[in-house]
C-alpha cells in the first residue's frame, strides 16, 4: 500500500507492484528461515529482512498469510519458567 499526503489529507493506494514483490519476497525469506530453524526472534527477522531491503512492515504482512505463530514471552519468566 503507498500513502502520499495531499492537501486534502492521506491517500491511501493498493498495493504498488514493488510492494507485491516485496511481499513475495519477504515471504520467500520467512519459509526459508523456518526451515532452517524453528524460533527466531522479530529483531533477528526484521534484521536479516533489512539486510535485504525489506521493510519491517512487509515482513508482518508476510507474516500474516503464513502459518508463522507469534510467541509472546511472559516478562515475569527469568528463563526457568517461574515468576519472580
């Protein structure tokens, strides 16, 4: 989606054919990492997706059409699965 600012306010565009490359793309990098391993962290992802000029946004929309689960850790676990 590309959003230019007019005088009128944002407009808001489908998708651009970069953007659908990009996607493709990013996509294509998820599958290949999840194959190699099953846990990343999102900076790790959003790092390796920048080192190939993918956005952090286009990386979570790629996310989304796939069966990638998010897993959120609890802060209060120190690692050994207990709270404090």
């Amino acid at each position: 989606m590309r959003v230019v600012l007019t005088n009128e306010g944002f407009l808001f565009s489908e998708m651009t054919h970069t953007d659908e490359t990009d996607l493709r793309r990013a996509e294509k990098l998820l599958i290949h990492l999840f194959s190699q391993e099953d846990e990343y962290t999102a900076g790790e992802i959003y790092d390796l997706g920048n080192k190939q000029g993918l956005s952090v946004d286009i990386l979570k929309k790629a996310k989304s059409k796939l069966p990638i689960e998010a897993i959120h850790p609890d802060p209060r676990d120190h690692g050994n699965g207990e709270a404090p």
